[in-house]
C-alpha cells in the first residue's frame, strides 16, 4: 500500500554589487537531479533492495518531489514568491485563510492594493496610489500558481475576483509604458565618455553586445564564456534559454564584425574576456574593493548600467535595459530592414509583437497628411 500522505502537493485535496546573488538551482542541473534520482530507484529496484510496495511508495515520493520543483523561469519564482509572501501577511494581518483562499478574501486584498500607495520613485514623486495593472495581474498569476501546486481551486477564476479585474482595468488602464529606445547614434556619445577601467570595460561590452544581438535583460547576464565561438567573420552565441522559450530548445545568434571598431561588439566582448577568463559568467558583479567577482549581474544590473553610462555622457531619455532591444528594433525598422530578418537576431516568433515596434518607430514617416496636402 502507498502510505497515506504520497502526492500530498499534487493530487491531494548592482550596480548595487555587493548584495548577495540570490540562491538557487541552476535550471540547466535541474534534469541532470531527476535523472539522477530515478536511477537511484531503478538500480535499488533492480538489486532487490526495494519490495513492489516500497517501489511504488519510493515512486510517490519523487512525484512529489519533481512536482514540488518549480516550473517556471527562475526570475518568475522570484516575483511569485515576494507576491506570495505579501497576500500571506494580509492574510495574517486579517486572521484570513491564505491556501485555500476564498473569493472574497481575494477581493478584500485586490482592494487593499488598490488603495495602497506607490513604492515606486515616480509614483511617490506623484503621490499615486495602487499597483500597476501588469504588477497586480502577476499578483493574481502567483496566487494561482499556489493554488494549482497544492491541486486546490484557485479563487483568480471566481466570477467575483474577474468581475474586480475587469473595473481595475478600465480605471487604470491598459496602456503599458514603453521605455525609450537607445538608438545607435547615441551609443558613441555614450562610449565616449566612458573611461577605461575594468568596469567601463565592462560595461562597453554589456551595451554593444546587448544592442547587436537585440538582447533581453535575462538573455544577456545568463551567458557564459561557453556559449561563445568566434570566428574571423564574428560571434556565434548560443541562447540557452529565453523568455519565450519555456522548453529550453535554445537558439544560435549571429554578430558580425564591423568595420568601424568603436562600434563592434565583438572586439569589446574580446577585450572583456582578457580579464573574465575562460570559463563562468561573461558580465559579473565587482566587490566593494573594486574586484571582479564570480558572480554574474542579475537583470536589474542591465538597467542601472544603461542609464548610468547614458547619464554620465549627458544622453537624456527614459532609459532601461529593455532599451537595447528597443534601440535594436528601432533602428531596423526606420532602414526599412523586413520583419523577418529583424525577427532572426530578436528570436521573436510573432509578427504582431515585432510591427508593434515597427509601428513605433515609423510612425513619423510619411505621414498621409503631407501627400494629401501636396
């Protein structure tokens, strides 16, 4: 007989430098466990150390385990533990049930962050109150994430909780706001005013790099020394993994070499690895001596690199690490470069999402009213 608790969690009812990098499993040593683990059952079942039963029970125990191994990007389990942790303390503030939740414990918190005020810099400066409709929506998301591991009905879906989403969103709005691009004709101003230690150094590399290759902020601090290979021509690098590739197939990107020097990301990225070696993280963190460390930056550290260097050379513009991206895109589409080829350094799949972008950038040029007033 398997014992009576089995499947209990599944089928029962920087520059801030310094701080710590948080701790956790690689995602890529995650199967290499599981592997691990089942073959430790198989070969003790195979030896006859196990019964039938205790094989069975042995079986339960790592479902268990492998469902209790979160599921989602590490940057996500992040969020949707900090989002877990705050309704919890409501909960407890408010002698309220937090697992399971009912509907109406759901809707008191969405209130609660309705009329809690900003913690962010600019909603402080404004005096706003409430959560951004994306934040809020993630809040919702790790509420039921919880719910589902524990193989609970999650309250997110009750007509009531939909209900109070729904008139959040008229009265917020769904409007996202987009950071500026950071274009290739303000990046020499940016370099230029660079100095050459090991931190500009750094920082050269992680700006050209990030800009050429189109990079996500999550995409460009999780490479490694081994996922480069250069050649006379450029840079093949090897994305691991991606925001929209759940499944870890990866992908290989392509940066060339360009003639102007200042400008190519290849000969930085070189230089760069005189210092950072051969092996382990490419964009690491400097201690407060001012030592390069083993430790990678964490996508936060993208952003503050970004608007630092650009303050510092006197650009001016709502900048943050999605920026590069953005920059990327921007000036593909005003050279008028086919979606297609833009889409093959982004590793976007969806057309919609790239013209989104193109519709930005373009959207002073040719305007109809000039033909028609002609």
């Amino acid at each position: 007989m398997l014992e009576k608790n089995h499947f209990s969690c599944s089928y029962g009812k920087r520059d801030c430098e310094q701080k710590k990098p948080p701790v956790e499993t690689p995602r890529n040593d995650l199967a290499t466990l599981v592997e691990a683990r089942n073959e430790r059952i198989a070969r003790a079942f195979r030896s006859e150390q196990l019964s039938d039963a205790e094989f069975l029970a042995e079986l339960a125990r790592a479902v268990d385990r492998d469902l209790a191994t979160p599921d989602h990007a590490p940057s996500t389990e992040r969020a949707y533990a900090h989002d877990w942790d705050d309704f919890s303390l409501f909960c407890r503030r408010h002698s309220l049930e937090s697992l399971p939740a009912a509907p109406q414990t759901l809707a008191l918190y969405l209130k609660a962050l309705e009329t809690r005020a900003s913690r962010s810099p600019a909603g402080i400066r404004a005096g706003s109150r409430g959560l951004a409709l994306p934040t809020l929506r993630r809040r919702v998301a790790a509420i039921a994430s919880r719910h589902a591991t524990a193989s609970l009905e999650t309250p997110t879906e009750h007509p009531l909780v939909r209900r109070l989403l729904r008139r959040y969103s008229r009265s917020r709005g769904t409007a996202v706001k987009k950071k500026a691009p950071l274009l290739i004709e303000q990046l020499p101003a940016i370099l230029a005013a660079m100095p050459d230690d090991r931190a500009a150094q750094r920082d050269r590399a992680l700006l050209l790099l990030g800009y050429a290759g189109a990079f996500r902020r999550s995409e460009l601090v999780a490479l490694g020394v081994e996922h480069l290979k250069f050649s006379k021509r450029g840079l093949h690098v090897w994305i691991a993994a991606a925001k929209n590739d759940p499944r870890k197939k990866g992908r290989e990107l392509y940066v060339p070499r360009l003639p102007t020097v200042e400008l190519c990301a290849v000969v930085a990225l070189e230089r760069w690895l005189e210092t950072v070696g051969t092996t382990g993280p490419i964009f690491r963190t400097f201690d407060l001596r001012g030592e390069l460390t083993t430790n990678r930056l964490d996508a936060g550290d993208v952003a503050r690199v970004v608007r630092r260097r650009a303050e510092a050379a006197g650009v001016e513009g709502d900048f943050a690490g999605h920026s590069l991206r953005r920059g990327f895109i921007t000036n593909a589409a005003k050279k008028k470069i086919p979606i297609e080829n833009i889409k093959r350094v982004t590793g976007q799949r969806s057309n919609a999402i790239v013209l989104d972008y193109v519709a930005a950038a373009t959207l002073d040029d040719d305007p109809p009213l000039l033909e028609i007033v002609r």
